[in-house]
C-alpha cells in the first residue's frame, strides 16, 4: 500500500500554527515512508474562502516548502458527487429526510448511525471506541442543500485515495462518525491517527491571546521558514534522542507516529526564538546577506555594500530574528544616532566621563594605524596609566559611537565604523551632554 496522506485546511485569511503543525506531520510521515502528501483546499465557505484567503495557504505552504505531490483539490468543485453520494445513501435506507429542529425552513438529510460500537486503532492514541448507545444520527446535506464537512471530507478522502489522515485530536469524536460513513458507501477505512492540542502555558488551547498564532506573523516578525517548520515538529513528537535543530532530511528520517506524545504540546516562543537565531547562524554568508540587504532596503538605508559586510559580520552572532538587523546595525549607518537613555544615565553622566572622552580622541587622533589591534592596545594602555576601570572608559565610548550600552565587541566596532566617524561621534556626544 503506497501512503498517502493530505492537509484538508478550510481557507479562512490566516493559517493557524496548530494546522501548519498538522500539515508537516502528515508531510513528514508521507515523505518518511516513500508516499505522496496532497492538498484538498474545503473551500465550501464562500463568504470566508476568498481568493485573498487562498493564497495566503498557499504562501504559506511555500514558505514552509511543504511540496505537494498532486495538483490541489477544491472541495467547493466537488458538491454534485456530495449530493450524489447522499441521494444513494437515502436510496439504500442508510439516510432519510427529516425538517431539522421543526423550523419549517427544509428537510435536511441525516445519516443514520448503524446502532453498533464503533472502534479504531489511532496511531498515536491507541485503541479508541464509543458505545452506540452515545452516537446520535447527523446531518449530512443541510436544508439549503449544501453538504456538511462530514460527508465532504470523507468523499473527498476517498476521491484522493487517502490511506492516512492525521489531524488533531478535536476531530476524534468526528473519526467515530467519519468510519460509519466510509463503511455505509462501501469504502475502506483509512488510518487515523490524532493529535494533541498546542496549549499555553495555562495549559488552555493557543491562541492569538497568547501571542503570535498565524504562520504570517511569524514570517512578519523575521522568523524563517525552515526555523519554524523545525520547531513546529517538535511540538508532539521526538526523534528519540537529545537532537532539537534538525535539517529536513534528519526529520524525515527520524519521523514515526509511535514517537508523537498524546498528551498537549505547549507552545514556548523563547524557545522557537533561540531555535530560529541557530538557524540565522548556519545560513550561508550570500543568504545572509541577501537577507540583510533586504532589511536595509525596507528601513530606507542605502549602504555602501563592502561596509555593510563589515558590519553583517559583526552583528550576525547577535540576530535571532530577521527583523533584529536593523536595529542591532543601525547605528553603523547613520551618525545621527539615538541614545539609549538609560545607558546615557548609567554610564555617560558621571562625574570624569567627559575628560575620559576627551583623552581618548585625543588617542585616537594620535595613532598611527586606526584598526581593531591598534584601538584595542591604545584603550588597554590608557586604562592602565589612567588608573580608570576597564568599564569606566569602554562603556563611555561604546556609548559614544553607537548610542547603546551592549553590542559586539568594541574594538571590530571602532575599526569598522573607521576613525572619522568614531571622533565625529565622540565630539557629537561630548556636545550633546557635556557642553
């Protein structure tokens, strides 16, 4: 049997992490046992699944380089065979007609439970199953004449030949309802396999109250792609060892149902955030940089680009995010620099701040060579015959020409930013609060 398994989202404007998680399991595993992984688009929701909302999946999809096998399947082009398939299930006695709740607005088809158990191996659950006596008759085409998700999806599942379907564990009580249909059209029964909510750390389902939510703000906030796909798969399921930041193949490789907990994953974003910046680490310089030019052509700075290397270089250790290059680069670009107020509180408003500044322009103007080794033993030897702490003098200058009370170390800063706008800085920053 050739595995087979699908992503069945309802298009809605955004993508929720709790389906994209979904999505990458059955990704996973089709790809872990040699199958093919489809997508079916439920698209029945004409007020909610816009071309707009469509698209946004599809990004989504791609910048989570989820492959498809197949061309997508809509749902929405699909009713007449839904509505086929309820007017065979009347026919056989396996359905009837009924004017739902006496509103008078039109008979609705419900399907008619067998009366029997209903049980199944889930693969990450085990052995589930319910008593008849617990499983009511339900709506299959509603009395406007459109087919509910039930009969939708199951049709559609069997349409794409599906062999696997794993979604989350809201859908088990669906699952019950679900096998009584495929065995009532005379189809096989597929594997189903369920998985635990994303909760926070209340242990309540996650949620946009609890931060970002939607695979697109993720994307917005600099997160990448491969970051977020990574630490998504690791919310229910373990490869067996210690091992957290994986490449794709490693993944694949490693996935198995048997290995997925059944109990709630809890979302942790500091985590995700320091998973996303060893990824930032190892990608090669060229993406890296593309990355980074981009940033600065959003922000409106126009960069010589053999500096801006320089400074990329120097701030790439200190980036989690794709969004923290600006603000960590900035000040390498702009001699207008914003002062962090309470760094010029803590360490430039002292008593001799404004005497060490003036001394060490005056080392800097008097070197020979302006570079890092040169910057680095001119500061040591005045911190040495001053008598000065080494952070009474560091911090005051880093201060001085960045703005900021932390960052790379000073000295590649100083070589980088290059003599004259190093005394340019300092001279500003003595104008602007010593003078």
């Amino acid at each position: 049997m050739k595995v087979r398994t699908r992503f069945a989202p309802s298009p809605t404007g955004h993508v929720h992490i709790g389906n994209m998680r979904a999505a990458i399991y059955n990704w996973l595993f089709a790809r872990h046992h040699g199958g093919e992984f489809l997508l079916r688009v439920e698209d029945t929701d004409r007020e909610r699944s816009t071309t707009e909302a469509i698209q946004t999946l599809l990004e989504a999809m791609a910048w989570l380089k989820l492959d498809v096998d197949e061309e997508p399947l809509y749902q929405s082009t699909r009713m007449e065979v839904h509505l086929e398939a309820a007017e065979q299930l009347l026919a056989k006695g396996l359905a009837y007609k009924e004017d739902k709740g006496g509103t008078g607005q039109g008979e609705c088809v419900i399907f008619r439970m067998p009366g029997t158990d209903v049980s199944f191996e889930d693969g990450i659950k085990g052995t589930l199953s319910k008593a008849a006596d617990n499983m009511q008759d339900f709506v299959i085409v509603r009395s406007n004449g459109t087919p509910v998700f039930h009969l939708a999806n199951v049709l559609d599942d069997i349409e794409q030949g599906v062999t696997h379907v794993i979604r989350g564990d809201d859908h088990i009580e669906n699952t019950y309802r679900h096998i009584a249909l495929y065995r009532a059209l005379g189809a096989d029964v597929p594997n189903f396999a369920h998985l635990p909510m994303l909760v926070n750390a209340q242990g309540k389902p996650y949620s946009k109250r609890d931060g970002d939510a939607f695979v697109g703000d993720f994307r917005e906030k600099g997160f990448l792609g491969d970051a977020l796909f990574n630490y998504l798969a690791l919310l229910g399921w373990s490869p067996g060892d210690d091992r957290e930041v994986m490449t794709r193949e490693e993944m694949v490789e490693a996935f198995t149902l048997e290995r997925c907990q059944s109990s709630a994953a809890q979302v942790d974003l500091k985590k995700l955030t320091w998973m996303n910046g060893e990824y930032m680490l190892k990608l090669p310089d060229e993406e890296f940089e593309a990355i980074a030019f981009g940033e600065l052509d959003r922000a409106g700075i126009d960069a010589e680009p053999e500096y801006a290397e320089k400074v990329f270089t120097l701030i790439r250790e200190r980036a989690k995010t794709v969004t923290d290059i600006v603000p960590l680069a900035g000040y390498f670009f702009t001699d207008e620099i914003v002062y962090d107020e309470k760094a010029v509180k803590k360490k430039l408003k002292k008593d001799g701040v404004a005497d060490t500044l003036h001394k060490a322009k005056a080392i800097f103007e008097t070197l020979e060579v302006f570079n890092e080794a040169s910057t680095d033993e001119a500061l040591h030897d005045f911190v040495e015959t001053s008598g000065l702490g080494f952070g009474a003098v560091m911090a005051p200058v880093r201060i001085a020409v960045s703005g900021v009370q932390s960052g790379p170390d000073l000295f590649p800063v100083l070589a980088v930013l290059g003599r004259e706008r190093v005394l340019k800085r300092i001279d500003r920053t003595l104008e602007l609060f010593f003078a």
